[in-house]
C-alpha cells in the first residue's frame, strides 16, 4: 500500500477533479437555492414586561405592627409564577381556540395526535425568555406579522389576567376568612355582653367606677346621720325640757331608719365588691374584643376594595409591534454554509474516488 499524500499528489487530484467538483458544487447550491426560495418567510412579534409585585394588590396596612414598606418590581418568585402561567394549557388552549390554529397550521383536530402536534407546533413558534435585566422576552413567530403581534399581545395580557387571578383567589380566602373570623368574634361578643349583664345584674352593679364611691359616701353619709341621731336622743333624756319624750321617740324612729338603710347600703356594698372584679374583667375583655372587631371590620373593608379594585400583575416595558423584516430563513447564511459543505463534500468524493481503485483492501483487512 503505497499512496501518495504529499501536498502535490492533493493538488493534482484536486487538478483532476477540478471541473466535476465545481459542477457538483454549483448544482447543489442552485438546487438549495431554489428550495430555500420556496420557503415561507417567518416574522417574530415580541412583548417585554417585568413581574409586578403582589404588594400592589394590598390593601394600605391598618393597625399596629402592620408593614408599611410596599414594593413595586416582583421577586424571582413572582417572576417564575409568569413562567409557569406563560407554558400553562389554559394559556396554549386560548391562543389555539382564538385564533383558530388547527386550521392555521393546517392539522386535522379529528386526528389522533391534533394536541399532541398542535403543542409541539405552537412551542417550536412561541416562547418566553428571561432577559439580562430580569424582565421577560415573550416572542411569537408566524408567516403573517400581524398575527404574530396580536397572538404576542394577546398571550402577555392573558398571563396577566391568570395571575391576576390567582392573586383574587388569594384574596378572596382571606376576605372568607376574615368573615369566618368576624363572625366567631361577634358571636364571643354577644355571649360575653350577655355574661357581663348577667353578672350585673346578680351582683347589682350598673356602673363599675362610680357605683363604689357612691356607696361608700352614702354609707360615711348614713354612719354620720346616725351618730348625730344617737346624740340628739341622749341629749333629749337628759332633757326635762317639756316635750322631751316625744322628740327622743322621733329621733329613735329616724335612727332605726337610718340603721336599716346602713345595714342595706352594706349589704349591696359588700355585694358589689365582691362582684366587681367579675364586672371588670368581663368589661376589659369585651371591650378589647370589641377594638378586635372594628380594627377587623376595617381591615376587611380594604381587602374587599382591593378585591375591586383593577390591578396589573407585570409591568409592560414594550407592547408586541408588528415586525417588519422576517425572522428567519436567512437564506444567505444557509446559502453560503450549504455550498461550503457540498465543496467540502465533493472534494471528499473525489479523493475516495480517485484513490478507492490503489487501496489494498487485503492489506487493510489483515
């Protein structure tokens, strides 16, 4: 096996060979040509836009301890929940039944695989990209630039009515919550006022604060009517002054009086001390339960106003304008690769051609 791989024995294959690679070279390039000319050209429509932070559809914090501190930009979090809703079959489901892409991309919806081969269709044409600043690079390729500009703007703005949705749920199982809540509140409320009236009634406590002082002065009042009394009577038996004895007897009437209401004013004393301790607590409790209640009542009042209220789940940086030079082919950079490789083919060809008949193939294969 002797064969001549010298620069020289390359250059007169090459000499050799020179017209038939040339003409091989030509026809594939022509031929490639001409099917790259017969391709449809694709326009790619893209929309930018930043996740927004679910901040912006709470309420102003009411209450002490709330976090005052609102953000605008979302996280990495919220920024992976527009990934997932922008790949989600309720999005592929609304841009295929929108605008009719069975039809469009010329699949049968009766055969066996339609979904399968409308996905795979619709990624190879649709997708979402993080950008080098964070935001999100939504692109739609078509044959018709303005199909591909609306089905981009249509599909940015459905990813944000399904995030957007998600977030109102979020909010409705706490205004649900925040009924549930309420009513457990209220309802503590109502047994607790009725314990509290009971209690005040049994004990005979109508006001808390004051009721004591005023027993204790009508009891100081009382004792000192008494020992003003008790000196009267003692001054009027010593008294021969005439008409004495009757005013002793009136006097004793009145101290008797005065000693029944002293015992009663006592009794209802000691029967509120040993009640208002009971009152005051019950009232404290109630009236913090109560406090818990309004500052409740208003809290909900702000989640239902944000419920209602509009709110944008990205933050658009760039709407999908309908694009103007075509995406792809690039039919001179195919051109150009296709005849560099049909060169380098031929010449591969040739050489195996030219030395295929001095191979010693016994040789090789011992």
């Amino acid at each position: 096996m002797n064969q001549d791989y010298s620069l020289l024995g390359i250059l007169k294959t090459l000499n050799k060979w020179t017209k038939p690679i040339a003409y091989a070279t030509l026809g594939i390039t022509i031929l490639s040509a001409i099917i790259l000319l017969m391709l449809p050209n694709y326009y790619q429509a893209s929309t930018k836009f930043y996740a927004g932070h679910p901040d912006l559809s709470q309420p102003a914090p009411v209450g002490i301890g709330s976090n005052s501190t609102s953000y605008i930009y979302g996280t990495d979090n919220d920024l992976d929940r527009l990934f997932s809703l922008s790949t989600s079959s309720e999005l592929y489901n609304y841009l295929i039944n929108k605008y009719d892409l069975y039809n469009h991309y010329d699949i049968d919806p009766e055969s066996k695989k339609a979904q399968v081969k409308i996905r795979l269709k619709l990624n190879d044409l649709y997708q979402t990209l993080k950008t080098e600043y964070g935001a999100i690079n939504l692109s739609v390729e078509d044959k018709d630039p303005v199909l591909a500009r609306d089905m981009a703007n249509d599909a940015r703005e459905k990813i944000n009515e399904l995030s957007q949705r998600m977030v109102k749920a979020s909010q409705l199982q706490t205004i649900k919550s925040f009924d549930e809540n309420l009513l457990e509140k209220q309802t503590k409320s109502i047994i607790l006022n009725d314990s509290l009236s009971k209690v005040k009634e049994k004990y005979e406590i109508y006001n808390s604060r004051s009721q004591g002082e005023i027993y204790a002065e009508l009891i100081t009042t009382t004792s000192s009517n008494m020992e003003a009394l008790k000196s009267e009577i003692d001054m009027y038996k010593n008294s021969r002054v005439r008409g004495a004895a009757d005013s002793v007897r009136i006097k004793r009437i009145k101290y008797t009086g005065s000693e029944k209401r002293l015992s009663s004013l006592e009794k209802k004393a000691k029967l509120f001390n040993s009640g208002v301790s009971v009152v005051e607590k019950l009232t404290q409790e109630l009236s913090r339960l109560n406090d818990q209640i309004s500052l409740d009542k208003e809290r909900k009042r702000q989640l239902e106003a944000s419920y209602n209220a509009p709110y944008s789940a990205l933050l658009l940086v760039e709407a999908a304008e309908t694009p103007i030079d075509k995406s792809r082919p690039r039919r001179t950079i195919l051109l150009a690769m296709i005849g560099l490789v049909a060169l380098l083919f031929s010449i591969l060809i040739a050489f195996l051609v030219e030395n295929y008949g001095k191979i010693d193939w016994s040789e090789i294969k011992e």
